[in-house]
C-alpha cells in the first residue's frame, strides 16, 4: 500500500498491519471539536459536547485508498448524560486503544485500551465490515491499569502488556480470556505521582459514558492541536482580580467607544487546547486565566491577595483544583470527584515539566540568528539574565510581559519549580476582544505546520475604515500553491488563527505610536508605516 489517506483521525496511536489482506489498522480518536459550549446546554436548547467530544476509533486502510473508520463504542447513547457511575454503558465503552497486536491468521486483533484498563479483542473480518457489536465478553482487565504496549506469543497463549499507570507486565492467557500474572518492574516514580497519573486518563471513572477523560484532549498531558469553543451559556461572569500588566485602561477596544470588560465572560470563543506541561509558578490557568484562586468561582475559595508565589491567582494548586468542575460540565460524569482525587491528580499535574526543546543545540548555544532574537528580547548580556530588550509596542520589550527568568521565585523556599519562561502570571491587554493571561513561549516550535491565511474580512468603522485589515496587515498571504502542505489547521495566537510567527508579529499591536496618537487613527496600518508592509 502507498499513498495519502485522509480522515483517518485526529490523534492516530499507532498501526499494524493484517498479514494475510495486507490492510492497515490505525488506533486514533477523533475530536468533535465542530460542536460548541460546555455545560447541561439549557440555554443554548442542548447543544453542548459535554460527555460527547470525542469518539475512540480504529480505522482501517485498503489498498484501494479506502479510509473505514469504525467507531468502538456503538452502544453509547449521546442523546443521554449523564448515568452514575457504575452503569452498563460505561462497561462496555473502551477509551484511547493504544498499541495492537494481530494474530499470524490475520482473523483476531488485540487492541491495548489505555483509558478503560483493558484489552479490547476483535474479529477483524467483524471489524472491517462493520458488524462488530460491543461487548464485556470480548474485554480483557488488566491490574495495574493503563494498558499501551503489546507482544503476542501464539504458540504459548499468552500476551504480554505494558501497564504504565505502575510500569509493569501483565500476563494474559488468551484461551481463557483472562490475567494469569502481573509482575511490577522497577519504578522510580515516587508515590503521588503513580496515584494521581490516572485521574488524567482513566475515562471509566472521569466520564458516565466511560469513553472520555481530560486526556482525550490533552493528550499525554501535552495538546490536540484544535481549537474547541467552550462557553457555557448557561454560566455565570466571575471576576478577574488581575495583576494587569496592560491595565483597563490601555487598548484598541476602548478607541472603538466600548467600554472594557476585564472579567471572565461565559461565552469566551474558540481557542486551542493548552499543554498541561509546567504550569507550576506560571500562575492562573487557561488562555484568560479565568481557572485562578484570585476569585472564589468554582469551589467558593481563593488564595488571598495576588501576591507571590502562592497568593491569589499565582496560586496553581487551587486554580488547577478549580478543573474538577470539567468532569462535570465537559467530560460528562456525574458528579465531580472527591476533594482528595482533585488533590492527588494536581500533585500529579503539577509535576509534568517540559522536555527540553529539540531545536536549541545540545551545548545550549545559540546561533547567530537566534542569539539576534535573543539581543531584541532581553537587551545584549551573557545570555544569563533578561531585563532588557528593544521596545516592541508602543510600551514594553518583549521581556516587558512574556518574562524570561530561569530564576523566578527560587528565593522562595517553597517554590518547587522556579523559573518565568515567557510569563509569571499577570494578565494583559492586547487589542483583542478580552483580556488575556500573558501566555509562556515554551511551546512555539510545537505549533510549526499551518501555512498561508487567508485576508481579514473588511470592518468598516471610523477607526478601521472599509476595506482595511483589522488585526493583521499581512493576512493576505495566498493559500500555498507551491506544493508545501498543510501539517495543521491552528497555529498561533489563542485561537490558533495566525499561521506564522512572522505573521504574528506583524500584528497592529506591534506599531510604535507616539503618546496620544491612538485616538482619531487607524492603529492597524498608519500611512507612514503602510509601505514597510
């Protein structure tokens, strides 16, 4: 087999290949990010993804460019949510199928279910036509849970599975369709961590359906790559206490003769899912920070004043507790889990840090080009400090909100994780249609893929007159033509709508304007800056 197939799925896990028909088998879950809102869906007449956003699949792939995909848990019924857990729905649903194993007749697959503990079996003849019908008897548990790697030994009956939730071996004896050995390998991760791992991906316990978990989109503690829309029309404006770097005051929204509202709405718009790597001493959480113990939204407490390291909304432990309301509202449970489960998974979270990045040199050197982009953003120095910079806007350096401090709050003793790496926490205003949690930059190179974006529609209004472009001068680079495809359909910004960093900054925000020169001008594309573009 050769060529391109498309639609196979959002996340793809992994692939085998049938040996006797040569068809391909690819473990993927695919998002239903084209439906909107979180919460019950009272006021917007039910439409919400909660308890249905994403579907676990294996597609198959034949030599005539055919792309079948089959969803796994057919018995779900969408139209309901949400059961107490335990209930029959839940026992059959099978959640993020890992690797797989196929049997040297081509007639059986065994599929690694990390998120439901299992080994799913089937007839792949079934499963190619389509005619496969759920089922506990064609379920294997595994102790240990997370089941993701798979050896099939046929001659003895027996298979053998990887079980990271506690890095360890489970023997299956595949006659009897049961756990015959679970053997525990060494494991230096210390306690909590092995006990909050699987409040992330266990989708039986997070959701009623048992097909969803908060991995489904977060996936391995990192991203999707999607944007979702996730207001709750049924919710409530909840306030934010700030710190503001870019105050109420400042900003493109207020020349247009709105008032500024810097509080949390309910309705917030598309954006793109965040990694859950290294939020530790980064403050609030979300694109707005609108998780944050600043105010006493969700579980009715805060952290006190926004003062460091854990005062306020620079206290990550309770904003990230604040999440368990997600089990409810969007992975559709029943009910939110106990405050020692919240607390076991944030110990766990807490704990996930970023790799480092594959791009810089292994020596930590830079070169000549990224010791430039280092000079503009943090002034000329021994690259060990960032407290300078070129003015950027109209007020600050780059470093005059993204900071950059591998020593931020290590004066702290009780500050696990030191180190600012694009943000410490304070909120800004951009010219964007709400304000935002300044965001980090660890992850830029991740977002690598999405080329070419299309003209801003014309906004006709006294301060961007019909046919001026509103936010970014360069958006109307064509669609690429010259054979370079498309790795991703979000890139930059919250809402993934920026393709490019060069694109990005490019943005209206970026002008140098003299004091008291926003008000009466066109802020996007002054005539005397008009021909740089």
């Amino acid at each position: 087999m050769n060529g391109d197939y498309s639609g196979v799925g959002t996340v793809l896990f992994n692939m085998i290949v049938n040996p006797i028909n040569g068809h391909i088998y690819v473990s993927n879950t695919d998002a239903q990010n084209q439906n909107r809102f979180e919460g019950q869906g009272v006021f917007s007449d039910g439409h919400t993804v909660r308890g249905h956003f994403s579907e676990n699949r294996i597609t198959v792939l034949n030599e005539a460019g055919g792309v079948m995909p089959r969803h796994l848990n057919t018995p779900i019924d969408y139209s309901k949510c949400c059961a107490p857990i335990p209930n029959p729905e839940n026992a059959k649903s099978v959640a993020f199928p890992q690797d797989m194993a196929v049997s040297g007749d081509g007639s059986t697959l065994y599929v690694a279910m990390f998120g439901t503990s299992e080994i799913g079996i089937y007839r792949t003849q079934e499963l190619e036509n389509n005619t496969f019908v759920p089922d506990t008897t064609n379920q294997i548990r595994v102790s240990g849970g997370g089941p993701s790697g798979l050896a099939l030994d046929e001659i003895s009956g027996r298979l053998y599975v990887l079980t990271r939730f506690d890095n360890s071996i489970s023997i299956i004896d595949t006659k009897r369709r049961a756990e015959i050995d679970h053997i525990s390998m060494f494991n230096p991760e210390p306690p909590h961590i092995v006990k909050g791992r699987r409040f992330l991906y266990d989708a039986s316990f997070s959701s009623s359906h048992g097909d969803s978990a908060c991995a489904s989109c977060h996936v391995f503690g990192d991203f999707d790559s999607l944007a979702w829309d996730l207001g709750d029309p049924d919710g409530d404006q909840t306030e934010n206490t700030g710190p503001f770097r870019v105050g109420e005051g400042v900003g493109f929204f207020l020349a247009r003769g709105h008032p500024e509202n810097p509080h949390f709405r309910p309705m917030k718009g598309p954006m793109t899912t965040q990694s859950l790597r290294g939020m530790d001493n980064h403050g609030s959480m979300h694109w707005r920070g609108d998780r944050t113990g600043g105010n006493q939204a969700i579980l009715a407490e805060d952290a006190g004043p926004n003062e460091q390291p854990n005062g306020g909304s620079f206290n990550e432990d309770l904003a990230f507790r604040k999440f368990n309301i997600a089990f409810f509202g969007l992975n559709g449970r029943d009910s939110l889990i106990s405050k020692k489960d919240m607390q076991k998974f944030t110990d766990f979270i807490l704990e996930i840090t970023y790799p480092p990045n594959p791009i810089r040199n292994l020596d930590n050197s830079l070169t000549a080009e990224q010791q430039a982009g280092r000079n503009f953003f943090c002034g000329p120095s021994d690259n060990s400090t960032c407290n300078g910079g070129n003015k950027s806007d109209s007020f600050f350096a780059c470093n005059g909100c993204h900071t950059l401090d591998l020593n931020g709050n290590s004066e702290f003793s009780d500050v696990k994780k030191p180190g600012f790496f694009g943000t410490d926490g304070q909120y800004s205003f951009e010219g964007d249609s709400q304000f935002f949690k300044i965001p980090h930059l660890r992850n830029l190179y991740q977002k690598i893929g999405m080329f070419g974006m299309s003209p801003n529609p014309p906004f006709p209004s006294l301060i961007a007159p019909p046919g001026s472009l509103v936010f970014f001068p360069l958006a109307n680079t064509p669609l690429p033509t010259d054979g370079k495809q498309q790795l991703r359909g979000f890139g930059f910004t919250h809402d993934g709508s920026v393709d490019t960093m060069f694109r990005f900054l490019s943005a209206s925000v970026f002008l140098h304007r003299l004091p008291n020169t926003i008000f009466g001008s066109d802020p996007r594309t002054p005539p005397r800056t008009s021909s740089r573009w």
